[in-house]
C-alpha cells in the first residue's frame, strides 16, 4: 500500500486535478476519489455509477491501480456511465 | 553660433560604429550575451528607427509627463474616487499590479543588455532610454499602489509578488525571465520588443486606459497612457532588428522566436487580460469582448506586421491559437476563482444574469461548456455550502506555461511526455513544442507542481502550498462581490 498520485479529471469538468490514490485501491475508489473533487463542486450529481478511463479503455471497478498498469502521474479520466 | 538642426548631426552623433581591432568581435558582443545568428560587424549598421530621440529631449518629455501622473495621483488621494469604483475593476487592477511593475524592472535588465550588447549604435542609443522607461514605469507602479495601501492590504502584492512562488507569479516569472531578464540582446529585441511589446501590451495599454476612463478610475488611466507612450517608441528596436536578420538569410531563426513568443506571451495575457475584460470590467463598461479585442487589434496587428515584413503566420495560428480565443480565459477564471484564496486579488466572478446573457452573445455555447459548471457553484453558495465552493487539492499545471491544464471539451487529455526520465506535461502540443525546442533551457524549472511532489512544500496540503506561496490571510483573494452575483443569477432562472 503506497501513495500514488495521478492526473485526472471528471468528464464535464474544465480542469486537470492532482489526485492523491493508494496504489491498492480499486477503481470505484479512485472513481469516487476524483469526483469528490469536482461532482457536487462543478459538475451536477446524478445517481449513476462512475468508471475509470485509462488510454482510451474503461477499467474493471475491482482492479486496482498496482494491478492497472497505470503509473504515477499518468492521466485518467472519471465519469458516469 | 547658430545652432545645427538635428537632422545635420543626429545621426553622425549617434551612430558611434567602429571596426575593432585591439579586441575581437566575440569579446565585445559575447554570444550569450549578445548573439549574433552568424550576422556580423557592419552588418548591423544599418540599424535604424524612426524616433531620433536626443537625451536633452527625453528628460525634458518624461519630466512633464512624470509631473502630471504624480499630479493626478496628488489630487486623487484627497478624494473617494477609489472608493467608488467597483469591486470587479479594483480586482483588475489589483491583478495587474502584481504581475507587472516589478517586471518593468526586470524589463530595464534587458534593455539595459541591449543598451550594451546591442550590435548597432542607433539600436543601444534606443535602449538606453529604453533602459530609463521601464525604471521609471516600474517605479511608478509600484508607487501608485502603494499609495493605496491604507485602503487594502492586498496592493501590497505590487511589490511583494514577484518575490514570491504564487503559482500565478511563477507563471509571470518564467514568461519573463525567458522573454528578457534572461534573454541575448538579439533575441531580446525579436522577443521583447517586437511580439511582446509592438504585438500586445501597446495595444492593451491602450486598450486599459480607455477601459479605466470608462469606469472613472482617472488615476490609473492616467498612468496607463503615459506608459503606453513610451513602449510605443522603445518597442520600435524589434521591427529593424527583425528586418536585418531577413535581409541577412536569417527569416527561419526570426520567424522560430516569435512564434515561440507569440504563444507564451498568449497564454499569461489570456491569463489576465482574458478575465479582466469579460468577467471583472463591470458590464456597463464593457466596450467590446476580449475575442473581439484580440481579433479586431493583436491578430490584425501581427498579420499586418507578418505580410509587411514578408513573414508567416504561426504554424498554430488556425489550429490552436484561434479555437483558444473562444473558450481559453473563460476556463482560466473559472481556475481563478475556485481557486481564489491563492491569489492577491478579489475575483469577480461576473456571472450574474445579464452578465451570462452578455457572455452566451459574445461566445455562443459558454452556457453549455461553463454555464452549467457555474449554476452548481451557484446552488453550493445558495443553499450555504460555502465550502464546496472551495478547492481541496491542485490543479496539475503546464511545464511551459505554468498555467493549470484546462479543457475545451471532453475526455481531452493532456500532453504526457518524458525527457531524460522526467515526466512533463503539457496542456498543448505548442506548449510541448515551444518547451522541446530548447530542453536545456527549460529543463530545470521545476512547476509547482513538480515542487509539491519533491517535497519542497511542507505540510504538503493546500494550506501548506498558500505559506509556501507567501499568501497570507489578509490578501487572500475571495468572491470580490460578496456573491451578491448569485442572487441576479437565481431570479433570472426563475
């Protein structure tokens, strides 16, 4: 379990955020860890599950980020399904 | 004795040229210093301007012009006049104040390099009293302000900014430091005084002062129009400079500089001229868009200047810089504003119902890119959730720029690159181009960003990234309006 920082930013939003992560959570927890920075702030709520996009591919909401491939800094985008 | 008149001697006494021969070129005009682009000796003789200016004539010139500015600022401070101006034009100024006056000084350091290390004696005539304006200008702007310091502590950023690692004046400073404080003479006077000063801030002063006139800030406006007078005059070094690099097969190395220019110098003046026209210049006063602005004067200028002087457009002119001019500095302001209690001013927000009417006109679809970003701020400050209004971590910011990385659309992502191991990012491919055209030069900048990673900001949160930036509880910018915009955004919805 490591701090592992990203870029990303929720779909809709106007600006890329530094994201703190743990490199073992899952992508439901990095999904709600972006939007707690921009849904509710920016961007309007909806009550719909959220994904991760990493290089044009959505991820599994179990895998986690050690087992994604994503390194720290790369960019990955949130949003509603 | 009757006297000569100055064009019987003006240029026999200026232009001091001489072939060296106890010394060599090189030691005289060292490349870095001075560089020459393999353009040599007499080559540059021929540098001319139109201005012909004698000493005697300057002091006498800029001594009444200095007598009336500090006369107007005399006769202002007995009255309320700052008083009644209105929040959003304080925060204009309070913007331009810190991003400005100490860089006239860092711009007499490169004049002053011209003045010496310029290849022609016209031309080192020329930025000798270039030398002496952006003294003169820095002084003056850092005066005024301070002026109204027992007014509002946060004019003391007119003078404490550029000491500090705000992100904004990191921002300033690299643009700065690259375009002249650190920059050769010939590079310098292509960069400087040809993009930088003939292309934009001329126009912009001129712009500013009409603006200030406007809202009745006569103090400012005042000072503004005396400035701009003299950039007029100091900033014809670029054009003969330019013409003699051409005439000399040196177009591609001329064309590089101000394309790398253009663009650098683009993104602060979006940065702060963007917002300050269409979200802190109160509507009334409003005389035309920034868009509006940038087409009808700097992109007629340089293509006036581009056709005159038979150079091109830049490569990114349709691609990039155009589409920016529509959505760039409304996302920039947003950035601000959210992130308010990192800067030295009060944002405006300036999203008030007639005021998003006047945008939407102005720039078809704002409503659906940032109106709607902005109608959930505004049910946060209505219903009292004040803090959702605030941020909790940084935005990533361009390694070029050193602006955060906006949008213009969905699922953009920005550009990741690595050099010699190090990630950069860059929120444009002519950002990354710009960097990656002189990696030595640029590679040990570090962002804030990169700083808040290696550790250099400690506690490394967002109170520990405002001490590290020197914001202190009583500049720290907030809503410059008190969000009384909210409540005519709210009628106006029903």
């Amino acid at each position: 379990m490591a701090l592992f920082p990203l870029q990303a930013n929720f779909r809709g939003d106007f600006v890329v955020l530094l994201i703190p992560v743990d490199d073992g959570d899952d992508m439901s927890i990095v999904a709600d860890k972006v939007a707690q920075h921009a849904v509710g702030l920016r961007v309007a709520e909806k009550s719909a599950p959220k994904c991760v996009y990493y290089n044009g591919r959505e991820l599994p909401s179990s895998m986690t980020v050690a087992q994604s491939g994503i390194q720290p800094m790369d960019w990955i985008e949130v949003a509603y399904v | 004795m009757p006297k000569l008149q100055r064009r019987d001697y003006y240029d026999i006494a200026r232009d001091m040229n001489w072939a060296f021969s106890y010394v060599g070129e090189d030691e005289v005009f060292p490349e870095e210093l001075s560089k020459s682009f393999g353009i040599h000796g007499e080559q540059w003789w021929g540098w001319d301007e139109p201005y012909k200016l004698t000493y005697r004539e300057y002091v006498h010139n800029q001594a009444g012009k200095d007598d009336g500015i500090y006369s107007i600022r005399s006769t202002i401070a007995r009255s309320n006049l700052y008083d009644n101006l209105d929040a959003g034009w304080k925060s204009a100024i309070k913007a331009h104040y810190g991003a400005i006056p100490v860089p006239e000084y860092f711009a007499s350091i490169g004049e002053a390099r011209m003045a010496r290390f310029g290849r022609a004696a016209a031309w080192r005539n020329m930025a000798t009293f270039g030398t002496l304006d952006e003294c003169r200008h820095g002084q003056a702007q850092i005066y005024f302000p301070y002026c109204l310091l027992g007014k509002d502590p946060q004019f003391d950023w007119a003078h404490k900014a550029m000491h500090t690692n705000e992100w904004g004046v990191i921002a300033a400073r690299s643009l700065f430091d690259d375009m002249f404080t650190a920059n050769d003479a010939v590079s310098t006077a292509i960069q400087l005084t040809f993009t930088f000063e003939t292309g934009f801030t001329n126009l912009q002063f001129l712009g500013m002062a009409s603006d200030a006139l406007h809202v009745g800030d006569i103090e400012f406006g005042a000072l503004i129009s005396s400035i701009q007078t003299d950039e007029a005059r100091h900033s014809q070094q670029g054009e003969p400079t330019l013409k003699i690099m051409i005439n000399n097969g040196r177009k591609a190395e001329a064309q590089k500089m101000v394309d790398q220019m253009f663009w650098r110098s683009w993104k602060l003046f979006a940065l702060l001229t963007g917002i300050s026209m269409d979200y802190y210049t109160p509507l009334e006063s409003r005389t035309m868009s920034f868009k509006e602005f940038m087409q009808d004067w700097i992109c007629r200028q340089f293509m006036d200047q581009f056709k005159d002087l038979g150079m091109n457009v830049p490569w990114y002119w349709e691609e990039h810089f155009l589409p920016e001019l529509d959505w760039v500095h409304h996302a920039y302001h947003m950035g601000v504003w959210f992130w308010r209690p990192t800067v030295w001013w009060n944002p405006d927000a300036g999203v008030s119902a007639a005021e998003r009417d006047w945008l939407e006109q102005k720039y078809p679809g704002w409503n659906d890119r940032f109106g709607k970003l902005w109608d959930v701020i505004g049910d946060n400050v209505r219903t009292g959730q004040i803090e959702k209004t605030y941020p909790a971590t940084l935005p990533i910011v361009c390694n070029c720029c050193h602006i955060p990385i906006c949008s213009p659309s969905i699922g953009k992502a920005p550009r990741i690159t690595t050099h010699n191991g190090r990630k950069l990012n860059f929120c444009c491919e002519v950002c990354e181009w710009v960097w990656k055209s002189q990696p030595e030069r640029y590679d040990t900048h570090l962002s804030i960003v990169d700083r808040f990673l290696a550790g250099h900001i400690q506690p490394p949160t967002l109170e520990g990234a405002l001490q590290y930036m020197g914001i202190t509880p009583d500049v720290a910018g907030n809503d410059a309006q008190a969000y009384a915009w909210n409540g005519a955004s709210r009628l106006a919805a029903e």
